[in-house]
C-alpha cells in the first residue's frame, strides 16, 4: 500500500525509542531490529504517536524545516511507506 497525503498515519507502540546524539535510536521487538532517526524522522516519529493527518504532517514539517510542499511530499510518502512495510506505522483511511 502507498502513502497518500488524503490518509492518516499511526505508529505502532511497540518499538522502544532513545536520543543517542542528535539521533533518535529504535529498537523493534516484534522485529529484532534496530533503527537510526535522523532529526527529521525523529520529528515524524514524535508527531505520529497520535493519528495525524499526513497533508497536516507536511505542512508542519515545511514551517520546521522550511522546505516546499513538493519537496515534503518526495521526502515523507517514500519514507512513511517504508515504515509502512517494516510494520513500523499503521495507514488509517481518509474519514
């Protein structure tokens, strides 16, 4: 499945998180695997605790880190995608 900006994502409350440095470490149980954030993941992951709206997520991450609205969206939907199939985060549909 392909995150889209009309859908909601949630992370999954299993991976047990860290600041390391200006990273954030993850460790999955469920997975065995470990997880190096950067700072802009570290924010996606501290924003997605709660269901959030991933146009809404965008459009916080374009004033945090002044970047385009394209250069959000060519950033976040692969990056979310692929926490979508490491089983990382849960894709809500649109209401």
């Amino acid at each position: 499945m392909n995150v889209s900006s009309e859908v909601s994502v949630v992370r999954i409350p299993d991976p047990v998180t860290a600041p390391v440095g200006d990273e954030l470490v993850m460790f999955s149980a469920a997975q065995g695997k470990y997880y190096g954030l950067n700072e802009v993941a570290s924010v996606i992951w501290q924003r997605i605790e709660q269901p959030m709206n991933v146009a809404l997520l965008c459009e916080e991450l374009q004033r945090a880190f002044d970047v385009t609205e394209e250069q959000c969206r060519e950033d976040i939907l692969p990056y979310l995608d692929e926490l979508y199939t490491k089983g990382l985060i849960r894709i809500l549909p649109p209401p």
